[in-house]
C-alpha cells in the first residue's frame, strides 16, 4: 500500500507557483488576485476559506475575502458579484458553497463573469468540460486528476467506480476520467443513492472514488485486492478528545481498508489540499488568459 499524499503534492504545487510569483514580481508584472465570498458561519466553510486564503499567503498571491451575515439577501449578493466581475484588480473568485437556502445557488453561480470562475461551476464551464475546449475545471475533481497523474497511477481501461453524483465532485469527475486524456481512459460507473447492488459494484473496482459525505462508508469487503482507494469524504465527527472539539472524517474506513490497496489517499490529507492546489492553479491561470 502506498499513501496518495495529497499534502505533499499540493506542497510541491504550491512551491511551483510561488516560484511562478517571484519571476512574475521580477519581471514587474501583475500578481494574481483571488477574491471569496463568504456568507455565514458554517464551520466547514469557514474553515476551507480561511484555507484558500492562508494559501495565497503562503504562494504570493494576493487575496480579498468578502464575509456575510447568512442573512444577505440575494440581490445583495448578485451586486456583489457583478461587482466583481467588473474589478480589474480580481482575477478570479469564489462564493462557497453552500449557500444558505433563501438564495439561489445556481442564479449566484450563473452571475460570475466565467473568464474568472476559478472554482469552474458555471454552466459554461463546465459545458467546456464536456467537450474537451479550454476553460476552468472544478477544483476538486481536477485536483484528483492532479493527485494521480503526480502519483504515476494507471487509468487506461481501468473500472472506475465514483460513489456520489454532486455537480461539483461526482458528476464531473465521471466525465473528466471517460475521456481520452492521461489520467482518463477509464470506464466508468457512477453510483448514487438508488444504485443497486453497491458492495458488488465496488469490488469490481480497480479505481475506487468515494465522494458521498458518509463517514466509513466503504469498508475493507467492498475493496478489490489491489485497488486505488481515493476518499473525497469530509465530514466532521464530534471527539472530545481534540482541544477544537471535532475531527474530519473520510467516507472510507482507512485503517480496515488501507491494506487491500495499492494506493489511498487519506482524509484530512488527501484530496482536501488538492483542492485548493486546483483552486490556485486556476487562479494564476485566469489572470495569464486576462493578459493575453
Ligand atoms: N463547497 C465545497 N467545496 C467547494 C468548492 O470547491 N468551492 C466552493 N465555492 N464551495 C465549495
């Protein structure tokens, strides 16, 4: 078993954009801004926004975070994004999800200008996705697809199973490892809550994607000998005896599972720093496109 360490590889990201920064300061050229809307105080939220802002510290980047009482109205938010699509400072930037449930997500995410949708959710995007055209990836799958091509691991004419079809890990990470693009090449199952059969679908699995946000979900006898184990679950569990309170915990049992596999990624560690590495990765794309 070998560990997909996604804080390593998102380390090595991050040392290779900060290096992109100082030759860009050096050369008196713009450095990329990241702007993030925050509404509420979700902890989950809270806590990857702080993430994604500590990130552009630590690269060079320059970052604006924009907080709101979760009871903005929406109009509010909508101005707020137009505002920002019009910002020649801003490169790119994000709302988090989710939003509370008086506003209307798909209206806030169809608003953002998608030359600078960093976090790819608009429907153009993610059209470009589909037919292979240049445009923004969602982070987190193109994170995964980072995670593997950094790691070496083979994907051609491999089954892949992804448990969960949410628009922004599921559903595009599916199309992404269909295509005909190394990592790609898989077939792929993408299994969800009316799936039939799951445990039987899962040990036919030489890739194995859990992206469902139910703790331990995958156990060691829905594994194949060999497998490639990637956990996208992030749920946070009560335990009293962290000082905060709480711990992340992934959808896989890791320590049941882990020994069956040729690699896994853990939860926290995983595919959560990956994320952000796309996020940023994006993010100094969009303003290399601005410039051209
Ligand atoms: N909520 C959970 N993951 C994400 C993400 O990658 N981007 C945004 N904007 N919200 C999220």
């Amino acid at each position: 078993m070998k560990l997909l360490d996604g804080k390593a590889t998102a380390a090595q990201i991050q040392a290779e954009l900060a290096a992109a920064v100082q030759a860009r300061k050096q050369e008196g050229k713009k450095i990329p801004h990241l702007a993030a809307i925050l509404v509420g105080n979700d902890g989950g939220s809270v806590s990857y926004v702080t993430s994604k802002v500590k990130a552009c510290e630590a690269i060079g980047f320059e970052s604006t975070l924009i907080r709101y009482d979760e009871t903005v109205p929406e109009d509010i938010l909508l101005e707020k994004v137009q505002s920002l699509n019009v910002d020649r400072s801003i490169d790119g930037f994000i709302v988090q999800l989710p939003l509370p449930k008086h506003i209307d997500e798909l209206k806030i995410t169809q608003a953002i200008d998608p030359k600078k949708d960093v976090d790819g959710f608009h429907p153009r995007n993610l059209g470009n996705m589909i037919l292979n055209l240049p445009g923004f990836l969602p982070a987190t799958p193109a994170g995964i697809m980072e995670l593997m091509r950094r790691n070496n691991i083979e994907t051609e004419g491999k089954n892949c199973v992804i448990l969960g079809r949410s628009n922004i890990v599921g559903t595009p990470l599916s199309i992404m490892l269909a295509r005909n693009t190394n990592p790609g090449n898989c077939t792929v199952t993408l299994a969800h809550s009316k799936t039939k059969n799951i445990k039987a679908l899962c040990r036919e699995a030489d890739i194995l994607i859990a992206a469902i946000g139910r703790p331990n979900f995958v156990t060691a006898d829905m594994v194949k000998e060999g497998a490639v184990i990637i956990d996208v679950g992030t749920t946070r569990v009560d335990d009293a005896t962290r000082e905060r309170g709480w711990r992340l915990v992934g959808d896989v049992k890791f320590d049941e599972v882990a020994p069956k596999t040729s690699f896994i990624s853990p939860v926290p560690g995983g595919v959560g720093p990956m994320t952000i590495a796309s996020l940023m990765m994006n993010t100094l794309k969009a303003m290399e496109l601005k410039a051209k």
